[in-house]
C-alpha cells in the first residue's frame, strides 16, 4: 500500500524517495577489540566477494557477539528511523507489543592495500549492509591531501550510488573513511572502493544483516 501525504502545515521540505544510510561513530574500545580478533587463522571469505584485494577474512561466532553488542542498539534507531522516514511519519517500532532484534547473516574484515579495490556491487541474503573503518594506511592524509586538488578525488574512499541523474536528485554519496567511522546502509544499495597508492592497509570489515520484528509471545532467534 502506498503512504499517502497529507501536509499538516503551511511549509514542508522533505525528501520522500531514496534509500535512507546511518552513520555511527563507534568507541574507540569497539575498534581496539574488533582488531585485535582479526588473524590469518580465521577463514577466507573471497569466494563471496567481488573485492580486488588481499584478504576477506570471515567473521567467527565470537566476534560476531562483538559486533551485536557494539552496534545493535544504533542499527535499532536506523531501522526506527528508516521506519518513520519511509511511511512519512505514519508508522513507527512498536517496542510495546514486539522484540527485536540484530541478525548478522555474516561479517568480515577486508584488508585492501595499494592499488586494490572493490567493484561496484551489492550485497545479497539479507536487507541491511554496512562497513566499518578500522585501521588506515600511515601518511594517507598527504595522498588525500594531493587527490583534493583534483576536480574528483575519490582515492581509496568508497562510493554509494543510486537512482538517475536528474534535477534536484543527489545520485551518488563518497565517503573519505576514517578510523572509528560506521555506516549502515540497505544491502542493495550499489557500492564501490577505490584505489589507492599510500603503502600501508586500509582495513574495514562489513557484515549483511536483518533486523527481525517478533510478536512478544514469540522467542527472538538471533
């Protein structure tokens, strides 16, 4: 069923259509524990991937306790957000009647170092991705530095993009990451890395999720 619109003041700017993204600045703690679990020994999630680059490590059962812990609670308000923003105001989390949930269908740390990259793609099983910035390549700043004086800098920042090019229509979102930085995004939205020629890694890690709505008589399965 359609929202339908009914302005209930004189003045209203608004933007109806487009995916809604979150952004989260994670602890400093969350960070330092998330890297610290990465290691070679756990397994390689390549196979899954489209990423260019030299490891896609996937996430074990501990850190993706870490990652819930860390982050549910703000993908909670991105999702009642997202709830009130897509229904123009007229629909809302029901926390009195429903349990809710984070679902990590999966999670892995990506270790992209010079001239790597991630192609443009998507994300399937789920309807919510994100990424999230970890460590960064010592002395980037003065590679950014230089690519800002382009026209178009986008080395080793990642690219959201959307929709078609119109009048009034933002199409595409770059981000410059940094350490500590989250992002929550819908799973199909289109996404891409680009290159970059500091020495050094730039790791993140990004997990496909659900948020699960479960009736209060019900158990929640996380």
């Amino acid at each position: 069923m359609s929202v339908i619109f009914k302005p209930e003041q004189e003045e209203h700017l608004f933007a109806p259509f487009g995916p809604t993204m979150g952004y989260y600045r994670m602890h400093e703690e969350l960070v330092d524990q998330l890297n610290s679990k990465m290691s070679d020994r756990l397994g390689d999630y390549s196979d899954h991937l489209v990423g260019k680059v030299s490891q896609e490590l996937a996430f074990d059962d501990e850190i993706i306790e870490i990652a819930q812990k860390g982050l549910g609670q703000f993908v909670g308000r991105y999702q009642a957000y997202s709830e009130y923003r897509n229904n123009l105001g007229g629909k809302q989390l029901d926390t009195k009647n429903n349990n809710y949930a984070l679902q990590v269908v999966s999670g892995w740390f990506v270790r992209q170092f010079e001239n790597e990259y991630n192609p443009l793609h998507i994300h399937t099983g789920s309807r919510l991705s994100c990424v999230g910035y970890l460590k960064l390549p010592e002395g980037i700043e003065d590679e950014w530095e230089e690519d800002y004086k382009d026209h178009h800098p986008a080395n080793g920042h990642i690219q959201f993009a959307s929709g078609t090019a119109a009048g009034y229509t933002c199409t595409n979102f770059i981000v410059k990451p940094q350490v500590g930085d989250f992002y929550v995004f819908p799973s199909q939205l289109f996404h891409c890395v680009y290159p970059f020629y500091t020495k050094g890694e730039r790791r993140s890690f990004s997990m496909n999720m659900n948020f699960l709505e479960v009736p209060k008589e019900k158990s929640v399965d996380k």
